[in-house]
C-alpha cells in the first residue's frame, strides 16, 4: 500500500467491502460506481477516487463485477490472511467482543484473553482461559499477535497498551474512552518514538463520542450527517 492515501478512503473500503458482500449475496453480478455511491451515501467520483489508489478494477461503461471487486478489497484490506488477536479486558465490554459472531468471517482469531481481576483469571470464554496481563510477554513469545484489543477502564487503558506494544503487537484497537500516548524518549532532535511503539497503529472506538456527534446531529437536523466510516 502506497503512502499518502487518507484514512476515510480505507474506511470507506471496509464499506464498499460490505455492499459488495450484500449483493453477492443477492446474487447481483454487476455493479457501478454510482450504485455503490448511492449505497454508501458517497458520490460516484469518491467511489472511483478511492478505487484507483489501490488499482483499476473495473471496465468503463461496464462497471465492476462483484465477486472481482469484492476479492480485491479483501486482498487490499489484507483479509486474505489470518489475524491472531489478544482481547485485554475481560469484563462484559471484553466478551461481548469476544462471543461475537462475525469476526472469524474475516480470518481474526482470538487466541488469548487476558485480565488483572482475579476473579475473571482462570475462566474459560469461548474456548480460551483467561490469563493474567502479567503472562502476556511469555505468551507473546510462543504465540504470534497482531492486534490486541482494549477492554479496559480507562485509568488501566495506557499500562495496557504498553503492555501489547512491548509484546510486539502493532495493531491496537482501543475501546477505552482516552487518547492512548505512545512512550518517547528524548533525541538530540527533540521527542522521538520509543522503539516498541514505531510501527504500531492505534484505532480508537469511542461509544460515547459518537453518541455525543449524534447529540449535535439531533439538535442540528440542518446539517444531516451519515457517517460511513468503520
């Protein structure tokens, strides 16, 4: 993947993704960007736009074919290969993320849970013991992770992502209500990322921000927002 493409553009990917797969699942063989525009709420010129940082899929005044497209948006999102993942925070928020359905449809496998509360430590959830945070860097050194996910309040939010990026996770999806702040260490050319954290993306899932969007929205119908980001 090139640099200097936007993160909305990866985000609507992961919607395009979705349409396709609906109508793969109706049986529609075909599509345009203006269909997948209208879906999306975007204007077909996005949907080109967005297409073209990654390649040439389609065939003009023919559109797109929607298994084809659809198999190169999987590749593109890398969902063509397995993900093993770490849940830390094994509360309610922590397994609800971990019983649900759907993430095993896009190759993501749990492969460890992992809490400090001693009554959640030793408890089986969909197959997998719950460990204590403490064991996360020798399980790191047996087990391949690529994501971890945080459960956590958000007072343990920081230690926990620290504990992941020195564990070598590089993706981490935040669930907690706070910015995360990657450890830096001082350079003769000012603040610089500690080694454990280069490479490392953070997404943050923030509930209550976007309950506190939608607030403005109700207030403000005028200025009508669909959001069609991940």
């Amino acid at each position: 993947m090139t640099s200097g493409i936007p993160t909305a553009a990866i985000s609507r990917l992961v919607t395009y993704l979705r349409i396709l797969e609906h109508l793969e699942a109706e049986n529609v063989s075909r599509t345009s960007s203006n269909d997948l525009a209208e879906r999306a709420s975007v204007t077909a010129f996005q949907v080109r736009k967005d297409l073209a940082y990654f390649g040439r899929f389609g065939t003009r005044g023919m559109g797109y074919t929607v298994p084809v497209l659809k198999r190169e948006l999987v590749r593109v999102l890398g969902l063509n290969q397995t993900w093993n993942v770490v849940i830390v925070g094994v509360g309610r928020l922590g397994q609800a993320i971990a019983n649900y359905p759907a993430a095993s449809d896009y190759q993501f496998t749990y492969v460890g849970l992992f809490d400090v509360n001693p009554d959640l430590i030793g408890q089986e959830v969909r197959g997998l013991t719950v460990q204590h945070i403490s064991e996360l860097p020798a399980f790191a050194r047996t087990t391949r992770i690529d994501m971890g996910f945080l459960a956590v309040p958000p007072d343990r939010a920081q230690d926990a992502a620290q504990s992941l990026a020195d564990a070598g996770v590089r993706g981490i999806l935040n669930f907690a209500p706070i910015v995360i702040q990657p450890r830096t260490h001082d350079t003769d050319a000012g603040p610089d990322l500690s080694p454990e954290w280069r490479g490392v993306t953070i997404e943050n899932v923030d509930f209550l921000a976007g309950m506190k969007r939608l607030a403005f929205y109700i207030l403000n119908p005028h200025l009508q927002h669909i959001q069609t980001e991940e």
